[in-house]
C-alpha cells in the first residue's frame, strides 16, 4: 500500500522485480496520495523514472533498474476487475485514506477475484527484498494447515540485526506483544522450530497468506486504521489454521519509516494514538474482562511521557483512553503502506475444525 511515499514503493518494487517466483503478480494499492504518487509509478513502470539511488550494502538488491516498460494496468476504486490474466504490476488507485485495513483489502479482493491466486504477499512498501524470499514463504505454506507464514524481518540500516522472526507473542494480560527474536544478530537468530512455538500472530510487513485462510477469515478488519489488524485477523481464522515461520525469507524493513513507531522514545503522537485506541479496541473485542487493566496502563505510559517531556505523545494517549481526536492521523503521516503480491500455487486443503468463530491462541 502507498501513500505520499512513491520512492520507498519505487525501490520496493525493483526488489520484487527480482524475485525468482516469476509467475508472482505484484499490486499496489494507493491510499488516496497527493504528492503524485499514482503519477509516479505508472512512470516508472513506462521505464520513464527509475527508482532513486540506494547506497550501502542492499543496494544490489534494487539495483541496477529492471528492464522496462513492464506490463501494468491502473484501476479506480470500485472499477470493476475481470478475471483476465493480470499484468505484471496492477495498481489500485483509492479514494482517500481510510486505514491500513481497508487499503490492503482493495488489493486482497483484486487477487480474491482471480481464481488462480491462490496466495497472497502482503508486504510494506518501505522494504526490499531477497530474490528467493517468496520462494521460502511458499515451501512452507505448502504444508498441511498452514494458514499464514512470515519472513525474517531485518533492520534496513542494521540489516545483520534482526528486527523480527516472523511475529510476536502475544501478552493477553495486558494486550500487547512482543516480537520475536527483536534485535538479535542474525547468526544468532532461533531456530525456527521454535519461533513457531512460541507465534501467537504475524509482523504483518512481510506475511504470506492462504486463499483459504481468507475465505473464511473474510479480509482484513478495518475499525483499526493502524496497528492490531493482524492479532484480530489471526483470531478470525480459527484454531484449524498453522501459524508459519520461513527463516530464509529476508526482508529488510525501514521500521517506523512511514507510521512514526519506532522506540518509545521516539514514537510519534499519532502512534502513540494509534497503538493506544487499537489496543482499547482489540480488547473490548477479545478479551473485555481486561479493559480496566489496559486503561491503568495506558494511563501510566501517558503520565511517564508527560514526565519525559514528550507532551504531544501524552496528550495523543489521552486523546485514545476519553475517545476524542481531531482527525483519524492525529495531524501527522497516514500508516504504514504495504504492496501485496501473489502466485498461482497449489497446496493441500486444509483440515479445519467447526468452532472457529471465538480461537484463543
């Protein structure tokens, strides 16, 4: 997904234009951008602008700039699809920005409406790929159950650092996770065998996900805006569905580079709303008995960045616990983008079990 940032998507897409899967199709779904961003990128795809120059070890990883023109088609929104063998690059142009979900989902019906797709890559526009990345994610969605698989995140600007195996552990608690294997040097990463032990959701910036898991998970929830959406999805899909970990996926991502995360430190006021009103939502859908405890927490992460001098990143979570905000940003960046991209891939069908609608992981 894009939004007002078609350099970081320029240099995504020329990683993915080195892929070894070559019967991958890549979609962009654009977010309502105003920095001409949909301008951009059809550019690029008519060999009229490269991306922009990289430095530093990951530059052959987007460089030098794929041959082009490259097959490409633009749609509206609402625009009807076809079932049409797709080219190349499709990319989706939104309205306005409505959130993380709901721009994920314009490619995710795209590729739904396609009855070959039987995968789907969902993926940040601010990381580069490795050319078999999508190859290791699709070895292990071959297996029985397996529902979603993630990759090893890698710090773009530390990239011997990790910066998760796969996704997190989730502290029901006090409604919050913890990714695995965070800032660990690569050569000493966990196994993957127990990375998946320990998986209660994916790090949605690099997740390989089944037709089949969202056939009856239904597609992204989109009351977030931002962040929680892949804890929620996860839960929608039901106890039938294997969560998976491909260690030789690498993916480089710029954490933070487009929805201010970041360190605590240093995390914007409108991460600061997002992660707090996300969190309050998940768990009055999930896990209500907890709200109290939650709203205790959140109070005191407001009351210590207070303390810290960081004023707007308090006001922004008290903004999230009364329930009010001026605008669905906070007056900052809208979220994360991602690109997805799929492949026609056969795999077995997986066993699921009735009672899917409640899972508890």
């Amino acid at each position: 997904m894009n939004w007002n940032a078609w350099a970081h998507t320029l240099t995504c897409l020329e990683s993915l234009s080195r892929l070894h899967t070559l019967a991958a199709r890549v979609v962009v779904c654009d977010n309502g951008s105003t920095d001409g961003s949909v301008e951009r990128i059809i550019a690029w795809a008519r060999g009229g602008l490269d991306a922009l120059p990289a430095d530093g070890p990951l530059r052959s990883l987007s460089h030098p700039p794929v041959p082009k023109p490259i097959s490409h088609r633009l749609l509206r929104e609402n625009e009807p699809y076809g079932q049409d063998q797709p080219p190349r690059l499709t990319l989706i142009q939104g309205s306005e920005n409505r959130g993380f979900g709901a721009g994920c989902n314009l490619g995710i019906r795209y590729a739904m409406a396609h009855p070959d797709c039987r995968a789907i890559w969902l993926l940040n526009n601010d990381t580069v790929v490795h050319a078999d990345a999508l190859d290791a994610l699709l070895r292990r969605l071959d297996e029985p159950n397996m529902g979603l698989c993630g990759s090893t995140l890698l710090h773009y600007d530390a990239p011997t650092r990790i910066q998760c195996q796969g996704g997190a552990r989730f502290y029901r608690a006090a409604s919050l996770s913890r990714l695995i294997g965070k800032d660990r040097p690569l050569q000493h990463a966990l196994p993957a065998r127990q990375v998946e032990r320990m998986l209660d959701h994916l790090y949605g910036a690099s997740m390989l996900v089944s037709r089949g898991f969202i056939e009856q998970a239904g597609p992204l929830p989109e009351g977030y805006f931002l962040y929680y959406e892949e804890m929620d999805w996860t839960l929608r899909g039901g106890e039938g569905w294997r969560l998976g970990y491909a260690a030789d996926s690498l993916v480089y991502h710029r954490k933070g580079a487009s929805a201010g995360t970041g360190t605590r430190a240093s995390r914007s006021a409108r991460a600061s709303y997002q992660l707090g009103h996300s969190r309050l939502r998940f768990t009055r859908l999930h896990n209500p008995s907890i709200l109290p405890v939650v709203y205790v927490l959140l109070l005191m992460e407001a009351l210590l960045q207070a303390l810290r001098g960081q004023g707007s990143q308090s006001r922004a979570v008290f903004r999230a616990l009364t329930g009010t905000q001026a605008d669905a940003t906070c007056g900052e960046e809208a979220p994360e983008r991602r690109t997805s991209a799929w492949r026609s891939h056969p795999w077995s069908k997986p066993t699921t079990t009735d009672d899917h609608d409640a899972a508890k992981r």
